[in-house]
C-alpha cells in the first residue's frame, strides 16, 4: 500500500515542490535491500573526504528519467576520474530492470534497489528524478533535477578534493555598441 502511496507521489506535476531541502545536512545513509554494480553497500561516510557523491532517484519507466540519463553518462564520463561517484536509487524496480536500464542507457553507476522506500523516505524525495550533491565534506551542497546539476558547485568540490580542476568562468558577452 505504501508503494502505490509513493507511486503517486512520483508521477504528481508538482513532484519538487514537497522534496525536503537537506542542502547544509549530513545525507541521511543509504539503506537499500539490494545493489546493482556494486559487490558490497555504499556508505556515505566512507567516503566524506574522498568522493564527491550524487546520489540520484529514479524509475526506469520514468520518461523524465530516461531523460535525465544522457546528463548522468556525461557527468560520469567528464568527472568520475576527478573524484565523482554517482549511486542512484530505484524504489519500484527490480534488479533485472535495472540492469536493463542502464545497459540501455550505457550508464555504469551503481543502483541501490530501496524496495522498502527507508532511503527514499529518509531523503524526502516525493518524485523522481531527484538528486542531491554530497560535497568533499559529506554535507549535501546542491539538490533538484539530475539534468541541471550545479557544474561550478561539481567542480568546486573536487577542487576542495584536491582532485578536480578550477571551474573556469565563461566570459561575459559584449553588448552590441550603441546607436548616437
């Protein structure tokens, strides 16, 4: 019964608005039934001080987060040898879906399968696709829609890691000259 509660949650146009903000806190642990890519379970506080961790929310029958998996390969491609590990989170899957989600996707992250909802409940999450940015300092430093991570905070993070390289500004754009 509480699954079809949250399946309703996920699908609801105005999933973001009931999302808790955590920005600030020490994420809550992660605590799933099952791993997909990984031999052993991921704990955050192991890795405070040498990740940089987005732990990221979907479904694999969620268009937007079918939408949402091309940012998380690039994310992955450009950043994971500078410190960043993306864990994501699937409530309503099984394993085998999962897998098959992301060999379709060619993503490699590794999925916490959270069949009883404690992790999804615990981050507040009320739709997907949903992330939150754990910082060098194992404090959450950016939330919201995997497609639009903050890179600059991204960046400065692993700057702070000793492992990434300075976010480089873009330069302003020059204002057509005006007419006297």
């Amino acid at each position: 019964m509480i699954g079809l509660a949250l399946m309703a949650l996920y699908v609801s146009p105005l999933w973001a608005q009931g999302t808790k903000d955590l920005k600030g806190q020490d994420p809550p642990p992660i605590a799933v039934t099952g791993w997909v890519n990984s031999d052993k379970p991921v704990n955050l506080a192991d890795l405070k001080g040498k990740k940089v961790v987005l732990v990221e929310f979907f479904m694999v029958k969620c268009p937007h987060c079918v939408a949402a998996a091309p940012q998380l390969r690039r994310l992955q491609e450009n950043y994971e040898g500078d410190g960043l590990m993306i864990v994501s989170i699937s409530s309503n899957d099984t394993a085998d879906k999962v897998k098959a989600f992301l060999e379709e996707n060619q993503l490699k992250t590794v999925v916490g399968i959270d069949t009883n909802f404690k992790t999804t409940l615990a981050y507040g999450v009320e739709g997907v696709p949903y992330s939150f940015l754990i910082g060098a300092s194992g404090k959450i430093v950016w939330q919201g829609d995997p497609r639009s991570v903050d890179e600059i905070t991204l960046q400065s993070e692993l700057v702070d890691l000793g492992k990434g390289k300075p976010a480089e500004a873009k330069p302003a754009e020059a204002k057509p000259a005006e007419a006297k």
